[in-house]
C-alpha cells in the first residue's frame, strides 16, 4: 500500500482553479487559519467535511484522516457560505427573465462572490412573468445550479404602494387578489413574500401565506405604525430593506400635520420580532444609518441583502431593472443602481462579499458578527437555520475560504467546490 505517500494531498488557493475538490467526495479538511464560527473565532481551528456535510469542528489543528484532501487557508478564514434573501439578478441576467439559464447564470455570479443559498427575488411585472419566474424557481430549488443554491422564492413583486415603488415600474404594481395569489401559492417553492400591509386586500393575503407556511414581508409601503402593528398579527415578522422605499415619520406628515406618526420605518426599529435587513453596499446607506439598524436589531435580527440587479460584474451604462419585456430601464454608475433621471437609487450591484467587507469597514463592527448577518440570521429568515447558515457540525457544507482583506479565494456549495 502506498497510500501514505499521497494521503495529503495539499493544494494552494492558488492552484484551485485548475482542479475540482470533492469531485469523488473524498473528506476535506481545512486547516492553517481561522474558523469564523457564529458566535467566535477559532484561530487556527480545523474543520474535516465528509459528503455533504460539516463533520467535525477542531479548536486545534490535528491529525487529517487518512485519505482526506487537506485544504490551506494559508493564514486567512474559513466562512460559512453567505444567504442572501433579497437579490434579483447578476452577470447580465435577471430572475423575472424566467429562464432556466437566467436563473443559473445569476446562481453562479453570486456564488464568486461568497453566496451560496439564495431566495430568487421577483420584481413587479405581468401575471404571466411570475408564473415563468415560478416555474423556474420550482424546477430549481435545491437542485444544483452550478453556483448558489435556490432556497425558494422570495415573491416581492408585485403588492407594492404606487407611490413607494421605486424603481419598479407603475402599470402593473396592484393589490393582493384572490383568484391570482392563490396561482402563484400553489406553486409551493415561496419562502417568503412581501406585500405593503395598507393594500386592500393584504391582509387576507398574508394569512393565506402564514397557512402555507411561507414567511410574510412588508415592503414598499407606506403604512403607519398602527398598519404595520396590524401586519404582524396577520404574519409580518420581516421588513424589506430597512430606510428605503418606506414611509417614516416625515413622508406622513406630508399629508397630516399633527400628531406626528410614525411609519414603516419607526415600526420596523421598536417592534423586537421583527427582522429587517440593510443594502450594505455603502451608497444606500451612510454609517450612520448601518450603526442605528445594528445598535437597535443587533445582529441576530438584522440581515446584509445584495437587492443585485443584472449589472453585477458588468460595466457601468444601462440596464433593465426586471424582465427585458416590460422592466424599467436603469444605470449602474458608481457602483450602484440608479434610477435614469440621476434622482433615485434602483437597487445594488455588488455581491454579497463587498456587503460584508463595506459594513465591517464602515462601522467597525466585529468581523464574527457582520459574518452572521449575511450567514445564520438571513438563514434563519428565510427558515432554514438547522440545515445551513454557520460553520457547525450537521450543517451543509457550505463554506468559504477567505484571504485575510476577506477576498473570496473558493467556495463550496455541499462540499463541493464551485470554480
Ligand atoms: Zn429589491
């Protein structure tokens, strides 16, 4: 037997982008850096994948098993693969363009930049558009697409407030009916889906998700404090993109003089069940606004999103927002989405790795937990803390290796190497 003689095999990063790991499922051990576990860090911890799964987490490096593939941090980290639970696209393509090849193009975008689950993200547009985009999604889910994996959709579109849609376009934004959500619903692959809660109908439409078991959002709203503190008992327990696209205290008052009111926003901050998440890209929001989301929701209740147009690893000029067929037409320009007439934000660019580095670097929150915001917690929002989201024994080997200006060096997606 020589097997001794080749039993560790070791492969730099740096030669990773010739060979697949894990091609044959062999065990891979991580060694020689530091573990970023959900609550601490392991410097010089190991970690031994076998199959699909984390099966061992060491504080101390030992002994690799005998015909494991060890892996060389090379002094940087090893992250748990990032859930981004509000992205639309990237790499050209957008999800509501409702092809499989769409869908899997903007899956391996995202997984270069350290996503590896994701919930599709609808944006508004025609009935038809959502069912493509949900026959897709059904397809998809949980199947290997190459990149990211499909948690399940995120249906964002189209139950917004006319006047806080943003960059949506405005023909087909409408309230929750009947006979049509319960098509979309009957697909089953809807992990959670956001409605502005003041909309006729809305809040018939949250509870027919609680009853399935799919999370509910408001978004795009304009509600008062008294409608959102409605919402939750109808199955509110998530707020799209904290700040933006809702009503606060100074939009109300446009159209009330007195008492002043509080909003979606004011909501969102005093009401400790609900979760929120922030576009970390640093051109949505200033570090003030990133310090009073995280000193209020603290990181178990405040995720990092993308909100990813098609523009990611693009060049600047326009874009359309949505579907090719009917979406509005945006520029990406200083590393954002911004609307034509220059006024008006039209979601981010980046991918979720810049979202980390930019909040960290920003606010100086601790590494561990900006790590968690775009890990356990938005794991935990969109259901699916027991089987993904930290690097913990049981869970899915998703993981990244990092280098220690936390540039993504490799990921994997159940324990196999995504190039
Ligand atoms: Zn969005």
């Amino acid at each position: 037997m020589r097997r001794s003689k080749v039993r560790h095999h070791r492969i730099s990063p740096g030669e990773a982008n010739v060979q697949a790991y894990n091609s044959n499922m062999k065990p891979i051990l991580f060694t020689n850096g530091t573990i970023l576990l959900a609550d601490r860090e392991l410097p010089l911890g190991q970690v031994l994948v076998v199959g699909d799964r984390i099966d061992q987490v060491e504080a101390r490096a030992g002994a690799a098993p005998a015909d494991a593939e060890v892996i060389d941090l090379a002094g940087g980290y090893l992250s748990p693969g990032f859930v981004d639970v509000h992205v639309h696209g990237g790499a050209g393509h957008d999800f509501m363009d409702g092809t499989e090849a769409a869908f899997r193009a903007v899956c391996v975008a995202h997984a270069r930049h350290g996503t590896t689950s994701l919930l599709p993200t609808t944006t508004v547009a025609r009935h038809e558009q959502h069912l493509a985009f949900l026959e897709v999604c059904r397809a998809l889910r949980d199947r290997d697409t190459g990149g990211a994996r499909i948690l399940g959709a995120h249906f964002y579109g189209p139950y917004f407030a006319r006047e806080m849609r943003g960059c949506h376009p405005g023909d087909p934004v409408r309230a929750p009916l009947e006979p049509e959500y319960e098509q979309y619903l009957s697909f089953d692959c809807i992990t959670r889906a956001t409605v502005a809660p003041e909309l006729p109908g809305a809040e018939a439409f949250l509870r027919a998700c609680r009853a399935r078991g799919i999370g509910g959002n408001a978004g795009h709203s304009h509600a008062t404090f008294e409608q959102m503190e409605a919402a939750r008992t109808w199955g509110v327990t998530h707020v799209d993109h904290l700040f933006c696209a809702m009503s606060d205290r100074a939009r109300l008052r446009i159209e009330q003089t007195y008492p002043m009111r509080g909003g979606v926003m004011e909501a969102t901050l005093f009401f400790d069940d609900l979760t929120t998440e922030v576009i970390a890209d640093g051109k949505h929001l200033q570090r003030e606004l990133l310090l009073l989301a995280y000193k209020i929701k603290g990181p178990d209740r405040l995720a990092l999103v993308t909100d990813c147009n098609r523009a990611l690893d693009m060049p600047d000029g326009p874009y359309v927002f949505g579907p090719t067929d009917g979406g509005e037409t945006i520029l990406r320009q200083d590393g954002v989405g911004i609307t034509r007439d220059g006024k008006s934000l039209a979601s981010g660019v980046v991918g979720m790795i810049e979202c980390v580095r930019t909040f960290h670097r920003l606010t100086g929150v601790p590494l561990v937990a900006v790590i968690r915001m775009a890990s356990l917690t938005p794991a935990r929002i969109a259901g699916a803390e027991r089987d993904l989201g930290s690097i913990a024994p049981g869970k899915r080997a998703d993981l990244l290796v990092l280098d220690r200006g936390l540039n993504v060096k490799q990921v994997f997606v159940s324990g196999t190497w995504v190039p």
